[in-house]
C-alpha cells in the first residue's frame, strides 16, 4: 500500500507540470499557424489591459477640462486631440474602453452559458421539449432587439446593470439555435448511443459527451456576443440610452460631441470610432482561429 501510494504522487506531479507545457504548445501554435488570430488576441489583450487600468495609464482625468485647449489637432501633448471642452481624447477613449471590456466580456458570458443551456436541453431531448422551447425562441427573436433595450432603458433607466442583462438575454436565447443545431448533429454519434447503453444518465451525458463537443461553436457565440455586446452598448449611448455621464463611452462619444463638432474636429469622431472598430475586429478573428484550433474536426488542416 505504501508502494502504491508513493507512486501516485509522481503522477500528479507530472500530470500539474505538464498544464504549463500544454499552454505553450498552444500559443506557439497560435502564433505560428494563425498569424491574423493571434493578432488580434494580442489588440483585444492590450484593450482590455486599459480598459482595467485606465486609471494608471490615462495622462489625463477623464473629465478634466482645458478651455485653453479646445478642438485642438493631435499633437505630442494631446495624440488624440482634444474636444470641445478641451478634454484629451485619449484620456476619455482610455476609460471608455473599461465599460465597453466590462459590458462585452459579461453580456459574452452570460449570453454563451444560455444559448448552452437553452439549446442542449432542447436538441438533446427533441421530441415536445424541443417542440415548446422553440416556439418560445421563435416568439423571443420576433420582437425587436432595439425597441426592447430601449424599453428597458426607459422603464428600468440607463445603466450597466440594465443593459448587460438585457443583452444577455436577446443574445442568449436567439443563439441557442445555433447551438442546438450542433447538438441534434451530436446526438446521433455511435459514442452517445454507447453511453446511453451502458447506463450513463442524461446529465452524465451532457456534461461529458455532448458539451465538448459543441465547444467550438460555443466559441464562435462567445466571441461574437463580445463584438456585438460593444457595438449594441455603443449604439444605445450614441441614442443616449447607454451609460449615463459623466462617464464616457465610445458611443457617447460619437453621439455627443463627435457629431456636433465633426466638421470643426474630425479627430472627435475617428479616435473613438477606430477603437471600436479594432477591438471589435480583434476579438472577431481571434474567435475564428481560436475555433479552428479547438475544433477536432479541423485539427488536421490549416
């Protein structure tokens, strides 16, 4: 017994030694095979290290004002430029960026865990379960994304709680068709109908058989769910029914003083503006690479 117990000790070791190695193996294969994919996973790395550290970063406060400084070009002190209060750009898209990070990553979150539930419970069983939940999800992307959200944000007010959770829904419960789609594919594999031979229960078979294997398009949702989460925040804020001031946000920022004074200060509207578009372009193709290299039917090609 002793011997015994001495020799697992060994493999455990070797098992927690080898976790680092595997994530290297990983990010070298992501930098050398998909290049595009890799880059954008380093543009989305360095938003999101702003985003969390604007406070330190920032060379400005985010509403400090400059009258001295009004629609002043980019420049060594400001590389933004500034806007009509004199505020620097930079500044503000910096600390923007932490409510596009916060509302992109959490309405990902919680959209990806309810398109997961949503659609394997509904394409595994199939039958009358899979006949109600679809008729709900039917009925649920009939109504207007825009108008619920701007419901919401007139009957509950703006706000990150508001607009997070009411995202997570519309793009949950839309992209839980997706994912069952995926899953009715799964559920017909030899390997399913092996488990459910042998005994192994439902949830048994789900958690170990049937979500692995929709991973990848659980990847591709998650990611998407990002860019489209920023792209919706920045919309209702360039409506201004986003994230009240005085915080800014890249929406606002277009909306506000980005239109007005556009033609005095075109830089009013493309700094705000070229960081939406980059971090969203980032996490979009470091979805598809990260999709192509989880998933076990593309593993073998490039």
């Amino acid at each position: 017994m002793k011997t015994q117990a001495i020799s697992v000790q060994p493999q455990a070791a070797s098992k927690a030694a080898s976790r680092p190695n595997a994530c290297w193996r990983f990010l070298s294969k992501l930098f050398r095979e998909k290049r595009l994919g890799a880059i954008g996973a380093v543009v989305a790395v360095v938003f999101l290290f702003v985003g969390l550290f604007a406070d330190v970063l920032a060379p400005y406060g985010m509403n400090e004002v400059d009258m001295g400084a009004r629609l002043q070009a980019p420049s060594w002190a400001h590389p933004f430029g500034t806007d009509n209060l004199g505020r620097d750009l930079l500044s503000r898209c910096m600390y923007g960026a932490q409510i596009s990070v916060i509302i992109g990553l959490t309405v990902a979150a919680i959209s990806t865990v309810i398109s997961a539930l949503i659609g394997i419970i509904s394409g595994y069983f199939g039958g009358k379960v899979d006949l109600v939940i679809q008729r709900f999800v039917d009925a649920w992307m009939s109504f207007p994304g825009l108008v619920m959200l701007i419901v919401v944000a007139s009957v509950f007010g703006a706000g990150i709680t508001q607009i997070v959770f009411t995202l997570g829904l519309l793009i949950g419960i839309g992209g839980s068709r997706i994912v069952r789609s995926a899953v009715v594919s799964v559920r017909e594999d030899m390997y399913i109908h092996a488990a459910k031979s042998i005994g192994a229960s439902a949830p048994r078979i789900l958690w170990r058989h049937v979500l692995p294997n929709v991973i990848p398009p659980l990847i591709v949702l998650f990611t998407s769910s990002v860019g489209t989460a920023i792209l919706a925040e920045s919309g209702l804020s360039f409506l201004g029914l986003g994230v009240p001031p005085p915080h800014p946000t890249w929406g606002g920022m277009l909306s506000g003083n980005g239109r007005t004074y556009m033609l005095q200060g075109p830089w009013l509207a493309l700094a705000p503006g070229i960081c939406l578009t980059l971090v969203v372009y980032a996490i979009n193709v470091f979805g598809d690479a990260l999709r192509d290299m989880l998933d076990p039917r593309m593993r073998g090609s490039r």
